[in-house]
C-alpha cells in the first residue's frame, strides 16, 4: 500500500510517502511558517535529492494542496495521480482516555478528537485541521488517527493519578497522559527482536530524548508508568519546557513577576529548561560548543539535564523492581554520547557495563553494553512514522 503519513503542528506540516508492500520510502518533507511571512516547503526524494519552495501558504488546506502537488510534479513527484494514495494516516496528539489504540476516522473519531483540544490546546486543533484538509482534498481515502497517548493507556490508575481531589478527574479528566507514545512503542518493539528479549517476560525502560523528551517503563510489553503528564511540560528538562518544577514555585512567580495563565504557559513551556538555564539556546547542539569551550553554564545545563534523566532511570528501575533494557533514542538520545554515558556510569550498582567505543556510535542502532553487563544498553533510532504507517495499513488494508 502506498501511506501518506502527516503530522500537522500550529505552523508546520511535516510529511512522509510509504510503500509499506516494499517497505519504502519514496518521499518526505515538511511545510514551515503556515499563515507566516516566508512560509514554504521542503521536500526529499527516495534518491537523497532535496529541493525548497518558497510559497503563500496562508492555512494547513493549501498546505496539504502544496503536499500532494509536490508528490505528483512530474520533475521532482514520485505518483503519476493522487490516486495512488491508498490510505492517509495522521499523529494526534491526545487521544484522553477515550483513544486506547488507532482508530479508522470516523465522524464520531474526529469529534472526539475535537473534544480533547482543552488538554491539548497547541496540537489537536493543529492535528484535526491536516485531517479536515485531506478530508476535503481527497475525500474517498481512508484515514487513520494515532495517538500519542494511547500506548500509555495501560498504566495502573496509581501511576497515573495526582494527588489532588479526586472530583478533579471525574470531572475534567485531570490525570497522567504521557505522550511519544508511538516512539516508545516502536523502541520497544524493536527492542525485543534486537535485543532478543521475550516480550511477555521483560522489564525496559525507553528514553525519548530529543527537543521535547519523555522516559517510559515498560513492563512485559505495557506502559506502566511515563514521565509526561496531562501536557509534554511534565517530566524531564527539556529544550525550552521546565519540567517537574514545585508547584509553589509557580504559584510564587505568579505573584512576584503578575503573571496570568497564558503568560505563566509561556514560561514554562517556551523560556524554560535547557534555553533558560543555559541562556544560550534550547539546542543541545549549541550547549555541547558552548561546553567544549568552558563555558560555566552550558555546563550547568548539562549537568542538570543528565542528572534528572539518570533520576527518572532510576525511579523506573524501582517501580519495576530492576530492569533487564535501557534504550536511548530521539535525536539526543541517539547523537549525544555525553548523556548516554553519565547515565551508564550512574547504573554501576545495577550491574551495568559499557563499550567505550560502541557508547560513542551515534545515530545508529548499537548495543553499547558489554556482553558480561547486567542489563542491556542500546541506541534505537525511533521510527514514528513508519508506525503509524503499518497502523494504518493494518485499519484500512482490503481483505
């Protein structure tokens, strides 16, 4: 089957063209800048060969236009019509509790989709408008909603409950969600075959660790516990989110700097973490220069980065009673050797052994530990979008 897979953000459309039957893939891109100044887009063949155009692209309608008349041009195209395209398959954000696995979209689906916008604010509206939009634009191919949250549907109501009056849940279904969910499943999975592990008699822990990042435990095959909650602020220090942070903190700024929710939103989610600890940038990238060339706070911020993720590890390890995987992916968790090996060192009690040689591998998938190691330690490029691919091959394939 031929699977257009979207993901749609506020001002993006990112883009990916799958031949699931050859296990291909003919073409991927992205649209920037939506209803911006200087949107345009980018796109990618099966042969390497990028080009970029720069277009008005004032909503995600003619965004999704300029999508599929960029896959059927005949000089950089790679469909003679668009009625090749068998099947669209879209990332959703939050999927609540009403979503536990992907769904064929239906009427009722995208009205619960639009339901969830309250704890989703930024992204479900954004997700709903690339389904509207392909709805229009082609509008007898099936479609298929995967949801971010619904791999960690599985958690026990104590992992995934705060403590606050109970009537808060009942009422607004204020809970732990957790999100990455199609990464840590796809990490998982993979895990198991890579890492020759029985599914049914495993304990992992899966760290997605890029720009927003999250940790999971999984244990024989479910989600028990993750680091994100009812929003991706939750958890780990991230590019520009704060993660776990006092609540009092919050309600103490609030008053010292009069801050009202939208402006307390903005704090938290877009100057926090790595930007607003380094000062610098919220890219990883930026802080590794910025240490290399001694700089106290890019040390810092790393520091404190690696120190929280070695926590979560580690308080993973404890909820599952030991570990038997540790998989890194995202673009961090796959390309930054600094973190891998503070977190490697910190797990010596566990038993834990490492290769210098192969922990320094990067963007690849590498077992890192060594065979006489305790537990296993691995680097698993993630692979979202070729999930949601065979998801929707699997909704809509014709018997």
């Amino acid at each position: 089957m031929k699977i257009l897979v979207l993901n749609c953000g506020s001002s993006s459309i990112k883009y990916k063209l799958y031949d699931t039957t050859q296990n291909q893939t003919l073409a991927s891109g992205g649209v920037e800048k939506i209803g911006l100044e200087g949107s345009f887009l980018k796109h990618k063949q099966s042969n390497g060969k990028k080009t970029e155009q720069t277009q008005p692209i004032p909503t995600h309608t003619e965004g999704i236009a300029a999508v599929l008349a960029t896959l059927t041009d005949t000089s950089i195209g790679c469909l003679h019509n668009l009625n090749e395209i068998d099947a669209v398959g879209h990332r959703v954000v939050h999927g609540g509790e009403q979503f536990k696995e992907s769904m064929l979209l239906t009427a009722d689906v995208l009205d619960g989709i639009k339901a969830m916008s309250d704890l989703a604010p930024l992204h479900n509206p954004a997700n709903q408008k690339g389904i509207e939009a392909i709805s229009q634009q082609l509008p007898t191919v099936p479609q298929v909603a995967v949801f971010d949250t619904a791999f960690h549907q599985t958690m026990p109501p104590h992992a995934y409950l705060y403590a606050l009056p109970y009537r808060y849940y009942e009422q607004y279904g204020l809970r732990r969600y957790g999100f990455h969910g199609t990464s840590h499943r796809y990490v998982a999975q993979r895990a198991y075959d890579f890492l020759k592990l029985d599914p049914s008699h495993s304990r992992i822990i899966t760290a997605h660790i890029g720009n927003g990042a999250s940790i999971a435990a999984i244990e024989n095959s479910r989600c028990i516990d993750t680091s994100m909650g009812l929003t991706p602020t939750e958890g780990l220090m991230m590019g520009t989110r704060c993660g776990d942070v006092d609540p009092g903190a919050l309600l103490y700024l609030m008053e010292k700097e009069q801050l009202d929710a939208k402006k307390l939103s903005n704090l938290v989610n877009r100057q926090s973490g790595v930007l607003g600890i380094s000062e610098l940038s919220s890219d990883m990238r930026t802080i590794r220069e910025a240490l290399a060339d001694g700089n106290a706070r890019a040390s810092l911020t790393m520091d404190m980065y690696n120190y929280r993720i070695t926590k979560q590890i580690g308080a993973y390890t404890a909820a599952m009673n030991g570990v038997d995987a540790i998989i890194f992916t995202g673009g961090v968790g796959e390309n930054q050797v600094q973190t891998r090996t503070y977190v490697a060192n910190h797990l010596t009690y566990l038993g834990a052994e490492y290769d210098k040689e192969k922990i320094a591998i990067c963007g690849e998938e590498i077992v890192f530990s060594t065979s006489s190691s305790h537990i296993k330690m691995a680097v698993i490029p993630t692979d979202e979008e070729w999930m949601i691919a065979l998801d929707t091959e699997r909704l809509t394939a014709k018997d």
